[in-house]
C-alpha cells in the first residue's frame, strides 16, 4: 500500500467518525430526545464489511458497520447520507427495545424518516443495496472482497436487522440437503438469509 493510500483512507475514516459526533451531538442534546436516550451507549464505527452490494448497516446497541469500497468511491456523499442513515437505524432500534416504539416498527418507516428529518438528513437518498463495479474495488489498501472473512451478516424479514453467524454456522446453513440448518430469528420467526461477508477487521 502506498502512504497516501494510507492517509486518504484515514482521512475519510475521520470524516465519518466526526460526522457521527456532530449528528450524535445534535440528537443527545435535544429537547426532545435528550431523555428518552440517556442510557443509549456511544455509537462505534467499524469499517468492516466486504460487499458488493451493502454500503453500511447497523448494530444494535451501538455498532454502525460500513463499507470502506464505498467510502471512498462516494466520499462525500457517502459521510454525509450513509453515517447519518445508520445512526438514525440505530437510534430507532433503542427506542423500539426501550419499547417507547412498538416491536413491529419497519427499518424505513415513519419513525426511521422523522429521525432523519430530525437529524437534517433527506430519507429518501441512499440505500443499503448498492452496487460497487470491478473497477471502483482496484483500491489500495482495502480488503478484499475474495479473501475469506470469519463472519456473516444474514437478514430476516425485520427491516434493517443484521444477524452474524460464525464460519461454522454459516457452512451449516449453506449446505446441502440433510445436512443443512435453519437459524431463524427470534423477532420475527423467520429463516434468516445469508447477506454478505464482515470481514475480521482491526480498523
Ligand atoms: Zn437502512
Ligand atoms: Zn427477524
């Protein structure tokens, strides 16, 4: 890796991390959320996933997971849609588990768009299902999307919820046949799906 690559992919790191601050800065301090999320622990960022298609997801309690790839192919848009996107994800998992929102509120809905609105964010940019060419991964410094990662990120059918299966579990879910097995997600009762590779990260 050349040392600009280094500072480059450092650089956008800490863009994210103070775009982070400031929204978190903005909704920890408001009148109208400041009690309800008292006890929500500081957010993370972890710049660990390797996908194709996934640009950030988030964690709950308080891990907000994004693609480097798309980072730094998307660079300003990328700290100033998908950070705040993801937040705005975890928040609503805090409330929904506090029970000031009901169980069966969707990863999308209202209350998910009125916390972007709230954070000065637009609900209707972005996404998690995106899609990165050959030629934006040819970055230095990143990793791979062919190396073999030690987690897996699964879906259900609960919006925005991120299940992680081990390698072993994750061979046993794709088998074949007899010997596969089903994991199902405890919230909604459904077989969870394989998503996309977390690669094990020390960023
Ligand atoms: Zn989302
Ligand atoms: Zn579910």
């Amino acid at each position: 890796m050349e040392e600009g690559d280094s500072i480059l992919i450092d650089y956008w790191k800490h863009r994210c991390q103070v775009e982070l601050s400031n929204l978190a800065i903005k909704v920890y301090n408001s009148e109208k959320y400041r009690d309800l999320l008292r006890q929500m622990p500081e957010p993370e960022v972890h710049f660990d996933i390797v996908s194709r298609n996934t640009a950030g997801f988030a964690r709950f309690p308080n891990e907000l997971h994004l693609n480097l790839h798309f980072l730094l192919r998307d660079k300003e848009q990328f700290v100033n849609t998908v950070v705040g996107h993801e937040f705005a994800h975890l928040i609503i998992f805090y409330l929904v588990k506090k029970g000031y929102l009901p169980k069966s509120t969707p990863g999308h809905g209202r209350a998910w768009k009125d916390m972007m609105r709230f954070l000065g964010l637009d609900p209707n940019t972005y996404y998690h299902e995106a899609q990165i060419s050959d030629e934006d991964l040819n970055l230095n410094g990143l990793p791979s999307l062919r190396k073999q990662g030690n987690k897996f990120a699964y879906t259900c059918d609960c919006e925005g919820m991120i299940h992680t299966l081990g390698a072993i579990r994750h061979k046993r879910a794709q088998a074949k046949g007899a010997r596969r097995a089903v994991y199902n997600c405890r919230n909604c009762k459904q077989p969870i799906k394989f998503s996309h590779v977390i690669e094990a990260s020390d960023s």
